[in-house]
C-alpha cells in the first residue's frame, strides 16, 4: 500500500518575517524615490503691501516701525499704495522701519475748493480748570459753570462740550503736535486742542487701586468722561495736556501712577511751575527755580516722555517783553538747564495755524471753555467766530492747502503747498 506524500506546511513566524522583509522594502523604495523637500526659509520676508490697512496689520504682526506719508497722484487710486521702503522677498527684522506713500487719488483743486479745506484756519485750544461732579441746573452760574468767571465746569457740561466738538467737525489732536506742525486730522475735519491747567484732583480721580495694582479713575473725572467718550467715539482721537504744580495732582499716594498712566494712554503733561507763580510779580530767581522744579520733577518720574511747554499761571506776564519772559523760556538754575519749545497764555480767542506767519508757538493764545450767553469769547462765540476762519484739513499731514489768496500769509515751511 503506497502512503501519500504529506504536504509540507509554513509555520506562521515565517509569514510574519516575510511580511516584515516586504514592508521593509516597500518603505525603503518610499523613501529613495521621493522627491527630496525643499528646506523650509524659516526668514520673515517682505511683502507687496496694496493698502494702508494691509501695511498696519503686517507692521503690528512683525513689530516693524510703519511711517505713513500721503502723495496726490494721478495714476494709483485713493488709499491704494504708491511704495513701500523694503523690497518684495527681503528679509524683515524686528523693529525695522517700514515707510510707505498712500495716494490721496488725482488733485481735484476743484473739490478742495468747495469743500472749503483751509490749513491756514484758526484753531482752537480750550482751556479748562476743574471738573466738578455736579448737575450744571444745581449751580449758581450760567450754563454749566460752577463760579463766576466759568474756569470750573460740571461734568455734565464738560461732556456736552466733547459732544459739541464732536458733532461740529472737530478731531482732538495733541498740542505737542500742534506746536511742532503735525495736524494729523481726517479730510474736511479741524483740529482741536484740550488743556487743563492747576492739576486738580478731579482732573484725573483715583478712587483706589485694582488687584493688579493699577488706578481706578472716577468715571466723573475729567479723564474718566474723556476715557468714556474715547471708547464711544474712537474717531475722536481723545488726548488732552494737563499742566501741573509741583502738588501734581494732588494726590500723594497716587500721583507718580497717574503721570505714567497719562503718558501710557495717549495723553501729555507739562509744567504750570512749582507754586502756580505770577511770573511778572517775581523775581528772575523765583522763576527760574519754579519753572526748573516741575520740569525736574517730570523727568524724574516720566524721563523724556512729558512735554516741553508751559502754561502761564494768570497768563502772566502779559507781553514778551517783560524782562522775565525770557527765563520762560530757557535757562540755568543750580547747574540744571531747562528750554521750553511753547508758552500758553490765558487766552480768549482761537491761534493762527502752525503754518502762518504769523504763528509764534512761545506765547500762544487759548479759548476759556465757559458759557456766557454767547458773549465774551465763551464757547458759543468763539465756535460761531470759528464758522467762517476754522482750519479744514485735507487729510494730509505732508501738504498745505488753501485758497490762492491766502498766498501772502504762509510762512516758513518744508512742506509741499497747494492752492487753488
């Protein structure tokens, strides 16, 4: 009897090994013959920016210094841009400056003149004292003043006023940047200065503390309306100059807070001298060492971040030829200079623009924000007044533009002039 061959069988390690050889090859042919990746460029480069908003978020993403300037042109649309300072593909680093031109569109003079843009119109600087937390039909006096000649308003008042400003036509922009020729207010739009001379403590009320150490402002504060309205009205561009004593604000516990927090949130502060001194009263002295005690005091809190500009206690003295106006402006007291760039008076009526000839930024003249029934240069007739004279800007801070017939009155200036 014949036995049947038995048929030989695979143990099941060796499938197992099989397979592992054939995935082995499978992935190493994978491997050979994919394409090689290009090594990534982990370099920030530049790109081609088209708008303003395109080159603010690209600036603010890669922390570069963007410097915006405004060309007319004849060939590249409004708002689009004209050129951009770092070439396409370039390699960008951190704090780099990014300059970019935006065109305004084609000069259309014909348009500026019917809008009326005029740079070489008045501006107004209002000048306010203290803010008091009261309803304006609860005081003795007209309108929302709460004395007699009007230098304290109600904050019901005061924040109408930011109203009326607002819905006239008025941007704020800082007196800094008044004194220095920048006016970086929308088309068809005027510019607006706010001050506030004495550093009262309702100019910026700190009620306590919060639990990251930083202040709470009264809401009723001068600073907490203007915060309230910034956060209402962004357009407004809110800032103010607050001129202080040697008392500061009045609130030891606080002021050395306050005056950062001012400079950190957009706003400027300057020097109204140690003890609120009658500067045609005194002696050379005096005034040199109260105007160098404030500006001592700044720099020790706020180094290099207040502003160079006083506001004339009284508005004293009266003409800048007083023999001590010159110490107003620069000296040395016990080895420590001082140069102040701008005076303010305690004015009545709106300054020439920083571009006439007539514009002298050591003794400039401010509107009291009072009422009086429309009399007196209070706010009512000053704004009337302002009708037919205001700065109406083009939206450029790189031109001038007015009337052909004001030719006569422009003074020295590196900018671009336009008429029409």
């Amino acid at each position: 009897m014949n036995k049947r061959k038995r048929r030989r069988k695979i143990k099941p390690i060796a499938i197992v090994i099989l397979i592992a050889i054939l995935l082995i090859i499978i992935i190493g042919a994978v491997l050979l013959f994919k394409p090689k990746e290009e090594k990534k460029d982990d370099v920030t480069r530049m790109i081609s920016i088209t708008t303003l908003s395109e080159a603010k978020s690209f600036a603010e993403e890669h922390n570069l210094n963007l410097n915006v300037s405004y060309e007319y042109n004849d060939e590249i649309e409004k708002d689009k841009i004209i050129s951009q300072s770092i070439k396409v593909n370039s390699e960008i680093k951190e704090n780099q400056d990014l300059d970019i031109v935006v065109s305004l569109g084609k000069l259309d003079k014909e348009k500026l003149a019917s809008d009326k843009i005029n740079e070489l119109g008045t501006v107004p600087i209002m000048m306010y004292h203290g803010i008091i937390n009261k309803p304006s039909d609860q005081t003795e006096y007209t309108g929302g003043n709460v004395d007699k000649d009007g230098y304290n308003r109600t904050s019901e008042a005061f924040y109408k006023d930011l109203e009326f400003y607002y819905e006239n036509g008025y941007q704020m922009i800082r007196l800094n940047d008044y004194v220095n020729g920048k006016i970086d207010v929308d088309y068809k739009k005027s510019p607006i200065i706010l001050t506030f001379d004495d550093g009262n403590d309702n100019n910026i009320k700190v009620t306590g503390l919060d639990e990251d150490g930083n202040i709470i402002i009264d809401e009723n504060s001068a600073v907490g309306i203007l915060e309230k309205f910034k956060k209402e009205h962004p357009d407004f561009n809110v800032t103010a100059t607050f001129f202080v004593n040697g008392t500061l604000f009045n609130q030891p516990e606080y002021d050395e807070k306050i005056i950062k927090w001012l400079v950190e949130n957009g706003y400027d502060v300057g020097n109204h001298t140690e003890n609120h001194l009658d500067i045609k009263k005194s002696s050379s002295e005096q005034v040199q060492k109260e105007i160098v005690s404030v500006y001592q005091q700044l720099e020790e809190i706020i180094p290099d971040k207040y502003v160079k500009i006083i506001a004339l206690p009284f508005g004293s003295p009266y003409s800048k030829d007083h023999s001590n106006y010159k110490y107003v402006l620069n000296s040395t007291y016990n080895n420590k200079s001082y140069e102040t760039i701008a005076a303010l008076r305690v004015g009545w009526e709106p300054e020439v623009s920083p571009f006439h000839k007539d514009f002298d930024k050591t003794f400039l003249k401010r509107v009291r924000a009072y009422d009086n029934n429309g009399e007196e240069f209070d706010i009512e007739m000053v704004f009337n007044m302002l009708e037919t004279k205001r700065y109406i800007s083009d939206g450029n801070v790189d031109t001038i533009v007015t009337s052909q017939d004001n030719s006569d009155l422009i003074g020295d200036t590196n900018l671009e002039v336009i008429y029409y």
